[in-house]
C-alpha cells in the first residue's frame, strides 16, 4: 500500500510531496489514517532544522486527527475504527525522574511527531499509544486537530494558572493560540481582555468573549491593563491589573512591555515561544509577589480533557481548510 507524505529532506529544503509504502506498526505501536493536520508555528522547528538531531527526510505536523487502522498485537486499549488524534507529546520512555513524577510531557527522552519521527502531513502514521487521544463524536476531526497544540496550551496553562472565575485574564496575541485563548479565558469564568496589533481584530476578540480589546500600536498595554482587576473597575485603589496574561506571542519584547501591568500576585504564563530574552525589572516582580512562568503543553490526558471542555462549552477554533496538495502555500 501506497501513501502520500510530505517530507522535508534537509534543513531549510523546500516541502517535498512523495509517494511512499505505508509501514506497519510494530507490536507496541498503531497506525493512524489522517485525516486532518493542523498547521502550527512549531513546524518551523522541522523545516528549518532549529532542533539538533532531527534526522531528514522527515515529515512535520502534530496537530493530528484521523482513524485508527491497524494496531500492534501487545496494544489492547484501542481498536481499528476508533477516532483518535495526537497532539506535541507523542510518547515517553516512562522511567526517567519526570516520567516517574507523571510529568510526561517533560519526559528527558520526549517523543514530539514532525520531529522525533514522521508526522501528520500525509495519509498515515505511526504513533506509540500513550501519545493517543480519543475523539468524541460531538466534534469533527478539523475541530479537533488545532486542539492538540494550540487548544492544550492554551487551556492547559490557563487551568493551571491560579486564576479564579472573575479574575482578570489579558491573553496577548491573537493568532492561532489567542483566539482559542480568549474563548477558553471566558468559558473558565475569567474577565478576559485581550491584546492585538490593529484596530480590525477589535470585533472579532469580543465576538469570541473578550470584554475589552487592548491595540498595541496605538495604546500602552500596561497602563490599559490597570485599569482593570477587583470587584470595582471604576475603583483605582490597590488590585489593579491583571491576574494572569497569557503570552501567545513568539514577542519577548511584547512580552516585556506588558508586564506591569500584572497585579499583585500576578503572573505571565509564557507558552509563545522566542529565543530573545524577556527584560523583567526585578523591583516589579519584588514589589509585588509578582511571577514569570513557562508553561509546555500537556500530555495527551491533558488533550483529552482539553477535547471534553471544548465539547462542553463551545470552544471551537477558526479553521480554513486547504488539501494536502497545496502544502507549501498553506
């Protein structure tokens, strides 16, 4: 059996689309027909060869959904038919410290699809079974593949954040992250505000929950932000600001220029990724108990919980839908 694949063969080389033979599984692994795969910035880690060690020619994507087809004789938790999805964590070795704590996702030895093996631009995969997430039927499989990185990150931080229902929650960036972010954000309960560049997002943010919309090419995101927090927004007393943002953006600088506007107690949940540093005046974080946090994804109970809260309240993301053909545009 034949199938399509969309390889890179070298770092920095072009999107190349091939024809190849459909391995099977091994005993301990499944084989998935895609259907869909998101397209996310972490691509880029496999185009561009920004991780050492990524062996070429390699097919990115792990931002996946499809139906299971063939699994190997030692896995008897899922059958063929099932709908699955897969999302950054893609396996574990299972006895390093991290894996020993539960804390998959930051296993020493992390498996990533696109990266670790072949991923989701083609007809099929093969995944180990712990990276695996069941689909329900309440949600298609365009729905569910953004979920698998850009819905876990975002809902997976933000329940961990110790933000409270009424709490104010800025999400900065509104791309593929944010805009899930801002639906997530207001499905928890959180007075979300959230922070772009130009004024033509304005209407969509508050089509999607946000109460307020923050333009960081005409206003200072900082001073916006402390207006808000406690009970009172008219009351300018202590408890301004915002409990937690939400850093979306691969922008230390953006990052930067909002801090000060986190609360008492506040924090920035970092989950866009740069390699520039973000300038933190340690007076600010001093003065106030305030915190820079970084945030990976999750594991695939983590994806799993982030497909039933979506399903439940409503989050969706905002898909355009292009076949595998047309790749290199996408």
């Amino acid at each position: 059996m034949h199938g399509r694949y969309v390889q890179v063969s070298h770092p920095g080389g072009p999107f190349e689309i091939v024809e190849r033979d459909v391995p099977d599984p091994g005993a301990s692994q499944v084989r998935i027909k895609i259907q869909a795969c998101g397209i996310c910035h972490g691509d880029s880690i496999t185009k561009d060869g920004l991780f050492p060690g990524i062996q070429y020619p390699r097919v990115p994507g792990h931002e996946v959904a499809g139906v299971m087809d063939i699994v190997g004789k030692n896995v008897t938790r899922w059958k063929p038919g099932q709908r699955v999805a897969v999302g950054w964590h893609g396996g574990h070795c299972g006895h390093c410290n991290s894996c020993r704590l539960g804390d998959f996702v930051l296993c020493v030895n992390a498996q990533v699809p696109g990266i670790s093996y072949d991923g989701g631009y083609a007809d099929y995969m093969i995944v180990p079974p712990e990276a695996l997430v069941h689909i329900p039927d309440d949600i298609s499989v365009t729905e569910a593949a953004p979920m698998m990185c850009a819905g876990i990150t975002t809902f997976n931080a933000l329940r961990n954040s110790g933000a409270r229902p009424g709490d104010v929650v800025a999400i900065l960036g509104i791309g593929g992250l944010g805009h899930l972010g801002i639906q997530f954000s207001n499905k928890m309960g959180f007075k979300t505000i959230a922070i772009g560049r130009g004024k033509e997002k304005e209407q969509m943010v508050k089509e999607l929950g946000a109460i307020q919309y923050i333009d960081s090419t005409e206003q200072n995101v900082a001073e916006e932000l402390l207006k808000y927090g406690g009970g009172n927004d008219n009351d300018n007393s202590n408890g301004k600001g915002a409990k937690v943002i939400l850093a979306t953006v691969p922008s230390s600088k953006a990052m930067s220029s909002a801090l000060e506007g986190l609360a008492v107690n506040g924090k920035l949940f970092v989950i866009g990724a740069s390699n520039e540093p973000i300038e933190i005046p340690p007076l600010l974080l001093l003065s106030g108990r305030r915190s820079v946090v970084g945030w990976p994804s999750g594991s695939s109970i983590d994806s799993q919980d982030t497909l039933s809260f979506a399903i439940n309240s409503g989050v969706r993301s905002v898909n355009e839908v292009i076949p595998l053909e047309r790749v290199s545009e996408a």
